[in-house]
C-alpha cells in the first residue's frame, strides 16, 4: 500500500477513535462530577437512571436534544449560532498532541498513541487554548444581553490574566527538558524520581491554579456566577447550544488534566500496568481534584481574582524561572 | 495538494481583508481580522515556518485580538456610530492614495524579481530554517544585540503605558 495513503488512513482512525472516548469519557466525567459532589454534600447524586445512575449521561444528552432552541430576537443570528462551535472546537483539538501511550504493533504496523508529534506541540497547546476564549467572547456579545456581556467580558479578562502565568509556569519544564515536543518531555521523566513534579514543585502549582482559571471552574468560575449574573456568558443559550458549552468547559477540564499529567507527572510511564491505564489513572486523579475543589472551595471575588493573577501568581511564575535558571547554571 | 491549499488559505485570507473594511460592524470587522491572521499562520506553516505560525497565532489572533475585541465590546459601538465618513474628499483622497500604493506595491515586487534570483529551496531546508531550534540559535548568537534592545524597547512600552495610566503608583 501506498505509504502516505496508509499514513493518511491510520491518522483518520486515530482521530476518530479518539475523538470517541474523549466523547465518552466527558460524558462520564458529569456523571462523575454529580455523583462526587452529592457524595461530599452528603447527597446520593444521580441514581435513578440505569444501575447507580450510570445511563444519566445519555438522559441528559436526549433532554437537551428535545430542548427548545431558542435565538434571542436582538441577537446577532450568525455570531450567536457560530460561538458554542468556537468554544468547542479548540477543546476538541487540543488533545491531538498529547501522548496517551507508547508505540504499539497493530497488523504488522508501528502506531504511535498520538495523533500528532509535532516539535512545537507545547505551543501549539498554548496558540489553541488562546483560540478557546473566542467562543465565550462572541458568546457574551451575540446574546445581546447585560448579564451575557458582562460575563463574556469578565470570563475574557480572566483567560488574559490567567494566560501569562498559565504559559510561563511552562517554561521552566522547557528549559529542563530542551524540547518543545510533548513525546520527548514524557521521555525524559523515565523513573518516579525523575518527574518534573520534583524537579518544578512551584510551577506545578501555579499551573494548575492557572489551568483552574483558564477552564473557568470554581473557585474561579467569576464568568458564571449565579448569584451576579443568571449564567454569565451562556444566559441566552438554551437545547443542544447550552450543550456544547458545558461539552467544551468539560473537554478543557480533561486537557488540562492531561498535560499536567504528560508535563508533571511522566505521562504515560509507569510500572506493571500498560502505558494506557497510566495515562487515565493519572489523569483521573486531576480530575478528581477538580470536582473536589469545586465541591469545598467559595468562589473568589473578582478584585481577589485579578489581584491574585498579577501580583501573585507572575511573580512566582518569573522567579520559578529565574530558580531554574540558576541552578540550571550551578 | 499543497497547491491546493495554498489558494483556498489565499482566498480566505483576502476575502476576510477586505471584509474587515467592508464590515460596518466593529466586532464584526475584529473577527475577521482574526480569521486573515489565522489564515497567514496556515500560510506560513504550508512554508515550514511551524513556530513563526504557532507565534503568529499566540501573540496576535490569541493575545492582540482579544484586547482590540474586549475594548470593542467594551465600548459597545452602534452600528449607526461607525460608518463610513460622509465627507466627499476623504473618498478621493483615500482611492488615490490607495492607487499609489498599489503601483508601489506592485513596482516593488516587479523590481525586485528582476534584479534577484530566488534559488529553490527544498521543503527539508524550509523545515530546518523554520523549527524552534535554528530561531532560538540565531537569536541568541548572531542576532543577540537586536534581540536584547528589542526586549527593552517593549519593556520601556510596558513601564510607559502603566505611567499613563495610573495616576497613582
């Protein structure tokens, strides 16, 4: 067979398959965040649909399909249309990046578990991410709505704020591992003591704070503060719309997830169980803190919020580099 | 089928150009500013050049775009408030100059063909002039002093635009 047919073939199916579990596992990922939660408050969270609730998913998905869809009549029609598919499309997208495993023999055929192994794969994360803020922009805007506006207004000051420390927390794993390559960054955390978790203790955490921000999740979740603004910037959305806003707020939580698994904690190494099962186990930790936070943490006030981004998490976010940096050189 | 890419990326990065001055809408005009900038980035990576297209589209579609919107949204223009000038003289003004920099435009590039020869260069070469690697050398050797005074210059900008705005520091 032709060998750029076949490269072209495997690709496809290496993107739909992912594309499919990455559905699937969002999809759980509500069932899981509502279970937990009711768990934490004392709840027993969705347990009527199927055993333990496990079907809620698929009733969720069918209400919203059967919702009516409603365009607000001094909405401007395409933007309006056009914005839950902005926020949703760079979620998806992101992950094509991001190793969840290593080479495997499928057929006679070498297959690396990764759509995409490009040497800037790093900031094509971070050009994608920076895309993701759109949909919630036009969002605010098309909706022609005060509560709409200021929520899509206030989600975009967040994401611009969050962004800096968000991409500098990042560069002291780049100056340590030297690639741009998220494969080669997975590579060189071969043993327990070699993840980059040891090594860059402080932007370990100034990433996730700032990945917390930048899915808008509590307790940062300013852009849709109930008790301010109805819903922040999806006020006006309603049916399948409303869907693809909480698909995508739940793709960024995963990828978020997961490059801190690939960044911080090896990726898909580890010991006796296969690369895959590694992959997902540590991504489900993050996951897990991220319901969990959601479940005991107030929200921020929105001067804190800002106040916190620029004095206190650029600062550290430069000094961590400048710690790197010098001991690097020592 | 690079050429074919070539020219559905040049004709929506056209289009959206002369979409973002036909726009009477601000935000309308922002967006598709953005899509010509993400298209350029397409562009650019069809070249090799993967980092200036991953540069491109962090700093100006993700970073610059999002203020000019922001600002925009901001001041909530109406559509009555942003349209085209009424006054006669600036349309004249504006074809013949725009006319004038067409001839330029076009001159320049007739002249410098002709006086240049461009070697082909294979899409290896591309590849290896365009990654991270070979950018990250060059600026920090051979290009290290521009480098270092552009990186003041902003930072001169950053320290003035904060003087400007806040009274009280």
């Amino acid at each position: 067979m032709n060998p750029t047919f076949l490269f072209i073939l495997i690709t496809v199916i290496k993107v739909v398959v992912i594309v499919h579990i990455f559905m699937f596992i969002l999809s759980y990922l509500t069932w899981a965040e509502r279970k937990l939660l009711g768990h934490i408050q004392a709840r027993l969270g969705p347990k009527n649909v199927g055993p333990f609730g496990l079907l809620q998913p698929i009733a969720d998905g069918i209400k919203l399909l059967f919702k009516e869809d409603i365009i607000p009549a001094q909405a401007n029609k395409i933007l309006f249309v056009i914005a839950p598919v902005l926020s949703f499309i760079p979620a998806l997208i992101v992950f094509a990046v991001i190793p969840f495993g290593d080479k495997v023999t499928l057929f006679g055929q070498e297959i690396d578990l990764i759509i995409s192994d490009i040497n800037v794969g790093l900031l094509y994360i971070f050009a994608i991410t920076a895309l993701g803020v759109y949909g919630i922009a036009i969002a605010g805007w098309a909706s022609n709505s005060k509560y709409s506006l200021l929520g899509g207004l206030r989600s975009m000051a967040q994401m611009i704020s969050y962004e800096v420390s968000y991409t500098l927390s990042i560069v002291g794993i780049l100056m340590l591992a030297g690639s741009l390559s998220l494969v080669d960054i997975v590579k060189m955390q071969d043993s327990f003591w070699h993840m980059f978790i040891f090594k860059q203790p402080l932007a370990f955490l100034i990433y996730l704070i700032c990945g917390i921000a930048e899915t808008n999740r509590a307790p940062f979740d300013l852009p849709e503060a109930e008790t301010e603004l109805v819903a922040g910037f999806h006020t006006e959305y309603s049916s399948m719309k409303f869907g693809m806003f909480s698909i995508a707020e739940y793709a960024n939580v995963v990828n978020v997830s997961a490059i801190a698994t690939t960044l911080f904690l090896g990726g898909w190494q580890g010991p006796y169980l296969p690369p895959v099962v590694w992959f997902l186990l540590k991504m489900s930790a993050f996951l897990f803190l991220f319901i969990w936070l959601r479940a005991t943490l107030p929200r921020f006030r929105y001067d804190q919020l800002m106040k916190f981004g620029w004095q206190v998490l650029l600062p550290l976010a430069l000094l961590n580099i400048l710690i790197t940096a010098v001991i690097m050189i020592i | 089928m690079g050429t074919i890419f070539f020219f559905v990326l040049a004709a929506v990065s056209v289009i959206s150009a002369i979409l973002i001055v036909a726009q009477k809408n601000a935000v309308a005009s922002a967006l598709y500013l953005i899509v010509t900038l993400c298209s350029q980035a397409m562009l650019y990576l069809l070249l090799g050049a993967s980092f200036l297209a991953v540069i491109q589209i962090i700093v100006y579609a993700g970073a610059i775009m999002v203020l000019f919107l922001f600002v925009i949204m901001l001041l909530n223009l109406r559509r009555d408030e942003f349209g085209p000038d009424k006054k006669k003289i600036q349309r004249v003004l504006a074809f013949a100059l725009g006319a004038v920099w067409l001839i330029q435009v076009v001159a320049v590039i007739k002249l410098g063909l002709s006086k240049m020869s461009l070697s082909p260069v294979t899409p290896e070469a591309a590849l290896e002039t365009g990654s991270v690697q070979t950018i990250g050398k060059s600026l920090f050797t051979e290009y290290l002093y521009p480098f270092e005074i552009t990186s003041i210059l902003l930072l001169v900008a950053i320290l003035g635009s904060i003087v400007l705005a806040k009274k009280k520091i």
